[in-house]
C-alpha cells in the first residue's frame, strides 16, 4: 500500500482517551499527535471512508483507563459520531477479544491507517498484528505518541527514544511508517 490509502482504507483510531492526559504516566512526547489524528478523522468523514474508534477499558484497579473513571472517554476532537464503529478491549491488542477483525474481513477492508497512544503499546501490538493477519497497515508516526519507560537496570528511556524505536522495529516488518503530512498530500 502506498502512502495515498484507497477508499476501502479504514482509520484505526486506538485508545484516544482522556485518561492518558493523567500525570501518573510521566514525560509524553509528541504533543500534537491528537491534532494529527484530528485531522486525518476529519478528512475520513469528509470522504466517507470507514472510521474505527478502538477504546480500552483497562482491568487494573488504579488505571485511569478503567471504565468506572472518567479517563476511560474518548478526547473530545475525536469522538466517535453515529455510524463509526467502536470496539472496546482490555488488553493491547485491538484484535484480542473483540470483533474487529471479522469486522475487518466482513466489510472487505485490507487496509488500515493507524493512529493513537501509545506508540510501543496498544498501537504497537495492534500493528504487528494487523500485519500478522495480513492487513495491509499504514502507521502515522505524528500521529501517536507514548511516556518515558524504566527498563529493568534502571535506565530511564526517553518517551522520544521509546517512540522511535519502536516506528523504527515496525517499519517495513509490519506496516509502512508515513506522516501526517504525506498522507495529506501537502
């Protein structure tokens, strides 16, 4: 798939939810991500193409994730409207435990933009297997993002070094990484 998607190309929104504005998770990178993807929704609806909102509703009992907390919302500029699909889940994976890849294959759809947090995550692991399953997947590099991790010596890793290497352990093995710009066409 190319870097111009199709007509039959859904946008994979995952977990665009208030709870990750939450402070608990550390130093974000990429604060225009939801701008991003904001932008590429708007342009899905302008041209009626299909849009899937992929929601998680975390089991863990502290998680701002969790349906019974006000962070399990979606962002306000990315809210589903009437007619787009919305899958929730309780893992990484968006096609663990839910519908979406029947969904997928019953709507003839091969192709997928993906957007969302976070990068090495639940965006992440919904590419590999997206591209496991045989969709063809495009990844939106500005239009994810995820924190600062601590690997287990010690180390604090940088939410941009976190980003980029996982963009970088994703392109070309199970997706194509393109930008917001390049999708737009600008």
């Amino acid at each position: 798939m190319d870097s111009h998607p199709d007509s039959n190309t859904a946008l994979l929104l995952i977990d665009v939810q208030e709870g990750f504005d939450d402070p608990s998770w550390g130093t974000r990178n990429n604060p225009n991500a939801e701008a991003n993807i904001s932008r590429l929704l708007c342009l899905w609806r302008k041209r009626k193409r299909p849009v899937i909102h992929v929601q998680h509703c975390s089991l863990e009992a502290n998680s701002p994730l969790r349906p019974d907390q006000s962070g399990v919302a979606f962002k306000r500029q990315v809210e589903p409207c009437e007619g787009e699909v919305v899958f929730q889940k309780s893992v990484n994976s968006a096609f663990i435990g839910t519908n979406l890849e029947s969904h997928l294959r019953s709507e003839r759809i091969e192709n997928l933009v993906i957007v969302g947090l976070t990068t090495d995550h639940c965006v992440s692991t919904t590419t590999r297997m997206a591209g496991n399953l045989g969709f063809k997947a495009l990844l939106v590099s500005d239009a994810t993002a995820t924190f600062n991790r601590v690997g287990p010596d010690g180390r604090e890793y940088s939410a941009e070094e976190i980003g980029a290497i996982h963009l970088a352990s994703l392109h070309n093995e199970f997706c194509k990484v393109v930008t917001t710009e390049q999708l737009l066409g600008e």
